[in-house]
C-alpha cells in the first residue's frame, strides 16, 4: 500500500497477503523436548503448500498431538493424531463435501479445537454429511461415530458438554432461522432433544453456562424488546435469587407499538427468504414510500436475525423512519442461516450472481407492495455487502436506482486465497465464474446513481479494489460520486472527524438521489 499522509515523502506499506489463485503459505508442526531441546517434526502427509492445518491441541492424556487438516479447496477435512517422539501421523477421520467442509468457527466462539469425552476416549464434532449440521460424539480411533442430535434442523453453536449430567447443551431453531434457543440432548445418543428456553420467549438466546453445567448466564432480546440479562439454574432456567425473571420481564404488548416487522418473501424461482422491514413513523398504507435496501448476502454473515436493534439505521445521519424511508434487508441463499447444507451451499463458486439474482428477485416482489415507490428504490453495504450493492446496481438496473458501495471487493480474484478458494473454488479451473461474479465485468451497465467509498490504507479488501472499477466506469463515461478516505483501513475506523464525515456525506447523498417521505400515488416524484 501506499501512504501519502505521514510524511513529505510517500511511503511503501507491505502487506503480506496471498491473493486467490496462490497456495497458501506452508506450515508444519514441530515438538520441542525440554531436556535436550531437540525439535521433532510431525510427518503430516501432503503438501504444506497446497493444505491448511487448521488448529492442533493436545489430547487430554499428553500422549499425542490431534490436528485438523484441510486441503487447498477446503472440501476435504482430515483428523490426525501425531506421536510425538516419532512424528508418526495417522488419519482418523475424514470428511469431505462437494462444496466445503465446515469448521469449528462456524459454530463456536471458542479457542479450543475438541471438546473430549471419556477422559479423551471420544471427542465431540459437529458434521453436514446428513444435509443439516449436528453433533456427533467420535471415538479416539475414528471407528466409531454416534449422532447426538437428529432431524431436519442445524445446531447453531455448541454451548456446554455436561458429562456429569450425560447432556450435551446446544443453540438452535427449528421453526424459524432467524430466532435461537437452547436445548439439550443426551450424550449416548438415545432420545430426542428437548428446548429449554421457553417458548412464550420468541427471539434470540444466549447462553453462557458454567463448567459443571448447573447455571447459566441467560440473554435475551428480540426485534421489539430490548436486551435482558439474568443468571438461571439450568436445566429449570429457574432464575437464581436475586435475578431477574425474563419470562415476568418479557412485554409481548411491545410487539403493537413497533414499526418493524419480520416477514417472508418467495421469489419467482421458488426461493423463500427472511426479511426485516422498518417502516416510517407515522406510515400511511395509501402513499408510496422510498425504499432502502441493506444487503450483505455473503457465506460470512447473516443481516436478518430477529434481535434488538436489528433494523437499526447505523451510518444513516439522523433516522430513517422519521425522515420517511421504508427500510428493509433479505438474506438470501449463501448467507450462514440455519437453513440446512443445500441452503448455504448453493453459493459455492457463484458469488456475485446466486446471490445477486436471489436478492433482486427479493426486491422485486417486495416493490410489488402497493405502498413501495419503484422510482425510488437505493440499496447499500460494506465489504461483502459493498460488493453486492454494486453487482445489484450494475445487473439489475431496472430495480435499484442507487447505491452507496463502502469497502467493496470488486473483483474476487483482487481478494484472499483462504477465503476465496473455500467458496469460489480455484480460479485456475473456474475463470469462467470468477468473471461472471465481479462487478467490474458488469460497469458498463450502470444507469442509476453511485457513491462509491474505500479507504486507501484497507489492508482487507485493498484499494486496488475501488481503482480498477473506477477504470471501468471512467472507460464507458459512466458518471458517479467517488470518495477515497487516506489511509484508512477496511472499518473507516481511522482519522479525526471521519465517522461523522462518512455518515454525513452517505446521508446527504441518499436524500438527494432517493429522496425521503410518502407521496400519494398520483404526486410520485
């Protein structure tokens, strides 16, 4: 990168970062003995220049290293267990998709790699292999996998292993993929799984649950009760002396008096989709009304979760449902919602357009509503989100007439090989993608209004980024709002005055391409 701000003279800033289509950088694994500081390494099989090691830990006994390996597309996962005087390594378990396997990041925030059972006898895993995620309890050796949690519905996180009790607890949500609950299920793998959380509570839950899996650290919130805190016995969620009671906390009342509301929407090739919509204060169902669209759309989050704050306007300089905006976000297939394998995976190799099509099929019916106002329709995102407002702009210009793009990766083959390769497979057998998913293939189509914002100094998603789109508008007289922040990085976290700034600018900008306000039908703009 280059710095032109902190000094008289400009400065190189290197940055260490293995574009898509390069290997990933080796590792190897190595012990150490104390006493004669010899270092043996481990003989872990395969290219360390075309695999990832994962994470490695200790088995509980100190007798051998367990690893996990995956190889370059991600869609092969091994096990291993190295000895570690000999640096002998053997492959317990294997697991492969034909997209890409899932990792523990996916449904733990935690450090550790394995949760052991048995006194390291048997470990927990999670796995996709039956279309949804669920829990599996494997033996040390491999040989023998027993499912703990069974049906058609994903375990969002692995909360706390209770071996005492014979019950491991578990987040998940049947009924509604933008909700979350706890439930439990025996460790032997004999009976169904029981919900805990109490289902007069709709929302998100959150749990934090002690070692010994007696208490727990209960949150609660969803999109029209702020957030509550309490501490509970577990498995009565009886609340402990002295705490509060979310259950007696809890107003359903508060649902009547919320301009948000979650709903659903099918688009024409059959796609079901979650969405959130906030709607102007005082809303009169007989005018037509500017629509803003918040998007992200990609495997790494979710935008649609029915919690507190969730339609909150966050950049916008002021508030939108007073101003007189309908805001709304979707999340369509490719995003982390508990929604089964297929529903995930349906993205692979096809950012940029799966998703791209499934959000504009979404806006299309939703603008089918007799109080949305087509010729004022604008979209907007950061990163990934940054990303699929400008393909939104440029694919289907018919429907958003403008976008704000901040930090977008334009092309996938500007971004990480880590990240990329797992769900766009190598460039080098499928170009063909790569191309049709990258907004700047599709420039030359813009006919509404732009602001595109990036910062200089984003060692994330680089500013090479917004530079060779600018490259394709300039080339095709394509006329749009372009600002650069010096040296900031990927959050615009940097610099003096800069949030106020960028929130007042993208504000400004919005009002006066998308104008606010309800207008009756006959006096549309």
């Amino acid at each position: 990168m280059i710095n032109n701000t902190d000094s008289v003279y400009s400065q190189i800033v290197p940055v260490e970062y293995p574009k898509v289509g390069d290997p990933p950088s080796p590792a190897r694994i190595g012990v150490v003995d104390i006493a004669n500081a010899k270092t043996t390494w481990m003989a872990v099989p395969g290219d360390p220049a075309q695999h990832y090691i994962v994470r490695m830990e200790w088995a509980p006994d100190g007798k051998e290293i367990i690893l996990q390996q995956l190889n370059r597309k991600q869609n092969e996962s091994k096990l291993m267990l190295c000895e570690p005087k000999s640096g002998v390594a053997k492959t317990i378990f294997t697991e492969t998709d034909e997209a890409w396997v899932s990792t523990i990041n996916e449904w733990s925030n935690s450090s550790i790699g394995w949760d052991w059972l048995e006194g390291g006898k048997s470990f927990i895993w999670m796995s996709e292999k039956d279309g949804w995620r669920h829990i599996y309890a494997i033996s040390r050796d491999g040989k023998k996998e027993t499912l703990l949690t069974q049906g058609k519905y994903d375990v969002i996180s692995l909360d706390r292993i209770d071996e005492k009790g014979g019950v491991v607890y578990f987040s998940a949500s049947p009924n509604s993929a933008v909700q979350k609950y706890l439930f439990k299920a025996p460790l032997n793998g004999k009976g169904k799984a029981e919900q805990l959380t109490p289902a007069s509570l709709p929302g998100t839950h959150t749990y934090t649950i002690s070692p010994s899996g007696k208490y727990a650290r209960h949150s609660f919130s969803n999109y029209y009760s702020p957030l509550k805190t309490t501490w509970e016995e577990l498995p009565s969620q009886k609340p402990l002396a002295g705490q509060k009671d979310l259950a007696k906390e809890f107003n359903p009342k508060a649902k009547d008096s919320t301009n948000v509301e979650f709903f659903k929407v099918t688009t024409e090739d059959g796609v079901e989709m979650d969405g959130w919509m906030k709607k102007p204060t005082n809303f009169d169902p007989n005018k037509k009304y500017p629509v803003v669209f918040y998007v992200y759309g990609e495997p790494a989050g979710t935008t649609v979760e029915d919690a507190y704050g969730a339609a909150n306007d966050f950049i916008y300089d002021g508030d939108m449902a007073e101003d007189g905006y309908i805001h709304v976000s979707i999340d369509n297939r490719g995003t982390p919602a508990p929604k089964g394998r297929d529903w995930r995976k349906a993205i692979y190799r096809k950012i940029g357009q799966i998703n791209i099509r499934d959000q504009a099929m979404g806006a299309k019916k939703i603008l089918e509503w007799p109080f949305m106002d087509t010729s004022r329709v604008a979209v907007w995102g950061w990163s990934g989100g940054g990303s699929s407002t400008l393909n939104l702009m440029f694919q289907y210009p018919e429907i958003y007439k403008t976008g704000i793009s901040i930090a977008p990766v334009t092309s996938s083959l500007f971004y990480d090989n880590i990240y990329t390769e797992r769900y766009m497979g190598l460039p080098q057998e499928n170009m063909e993608d790569y191309t049709a998913g990258a907004s700047i293939t599709h420039a030359k189509n813009l006919k509404g209004n732009l602001m595109l914002i990036h910062g200089t100094g984003d060692d994330n998603v680089h500013f090479q980024n917004a530079e060779m789109l600018v490259n394709e508008l300039v080339k095709y007289n394509k006329q749009f709002q372009y600002m650069a922040y010096p040296m900031r990085s990927h959050g615009l976290s940097e610099g003096e005055g800069t949030f106020l700034h960028l929130s007042t600018m993208v504000s400004k900008y919005l009002k006066e391409h998308c104008p606010p306000g309800g207008v009756n039908a006959v006096n549309k703009p």
